[in-house]
C-alpha cells in the first residue's frame, strides 16, 4: 500500500507535464496505423532563432538526452550527408526492447532535414524535419513512416506509439527551448 501514493504522484505528474509541454508549444501529434507500418506526424512551436532550431536537429550526438535513446554517434560526414549509429531502449509491456539502427540524414540548412534507416532492426524507417518561422518562433514539423521487426504484436506497438509519443515530442520540444538560453556559436552574427 505504501506504493500507492508515489504512483499517483508520479501518474499525476507526467499527466500535468505532458498537457504544459502541449499547452506550451502547441504540440500536435498524430499516429495512424497503416497495414504493417506507422504514420507519425507531429508538430510543436519553440520560441527560438531559425538557427537554434536548426543547430538542435542537427545535434546528433546531443539526442542522447532524449529519453529512450541509449547512443547516438555520427559514424560519417560527406557535404550535406550524415550517417548515425543509434541505440534506442525502450520498455513494451515491461518487456525491454533495443533498437540498432544506422540512419542517413540530408541536411538542408537552415530548412530541416530528411532521414533514411540504411541499416538496423526496423524493416523500414524513413521521414523528415522541417522548420520555419512564426509569429511564436520556430515551428517544427515531423514526419516520419515506420514499419517495426518484432515478435511483439503490432496492436501492442501501436498502443505504445500512441501513448508515449506525446510525451517525448514535448520534451524535444522542451529541450530545443533551452537552445535559446545556451548561445549557440553558429548562430552568433
């Protein structure tokens, strides 16, 4: 009994957080289950430079302060083209799960960037982020389709997709809003 009280604490938290972070960047997430694969979609506001913005999508190695994500290292850098090794650990029905995965991203400055699993544990992986400004800041747009390679029935990822992925676009967003406290040099004039 006396779990009780701190699970309702933490329950209630994360309920409260989850509505500021949406309130607060106007985060809009939508998922749709399409035969065997995912659509996501997903949007959010941030009071920051197009820079910023731009400095934070392209921080791959900063992205291991996103829970659930274990490693992320650029393994190259050609132009426009970079690849990442990524290490994702998440929990499905209190079943651990990780995900491998090498990505390519094409980087359009200042615009956003396009991705592409070119190895890993999902069948297929593919989307892009696009930024532009508003009269509240920086607008982020996500889209991505998803097709997952697990034992794990595709009724029980779905659930998982719907009801976490608020939760982690907003403390994306919560993290690119820091970008605005922290100078980034290369937004510097």
């Amino acid at each position: 009994m006396k779990w009780i009280m701190p699970f309702l604490l933490c329950v209630c938290a994360s309920l409260c957080f989850g509505d500021e972070a949406q309130t607060l960047y106007d985060l809009k997430v939508n998922v749709q289950r399409n035969g065997e694969r995912f659509q996501v979609k997903a949007s959010y506001t941030v009071p920051i430079s197009l820079c910023n913005a731009y400095s934070f999508l392209t921080d791959y190695e900063g992205a291991k302060n996103i829970p659930g994500i274990v490693e992320s290292k650029v393994i190259s850098r050609s132009g426009n083209k970079v690849q990442v090794e990524r290490l994702i650990e998440e929990r499905i029905l209190l079943i651990p799960i990780e995900m491998y995965s090498v990505m390519q991203y094409t980087e359009t400055s200042n615009q956003g960037l396009s991705f592409e699993q070119i190895s890993g544990d999902a069948k297929f992986y593919k989307g892009s982020w696009r930024i532009s400004t508003d009269s509240s800041g920086t607008l982020f747009k996500y889209e991505s389709v998803f097709e997952p390679q697990s034992i794990i029935p595709n009724f029980v990822i779905e659930y998982f997709i719907k009801n976490s992925i608020r939760e982690r676009f907003g403390l994306m967003a919560e993290k690119a809003a820091q970008r605005n406290v922290i100078p980034v040099l290369a937004c510097k004039s």
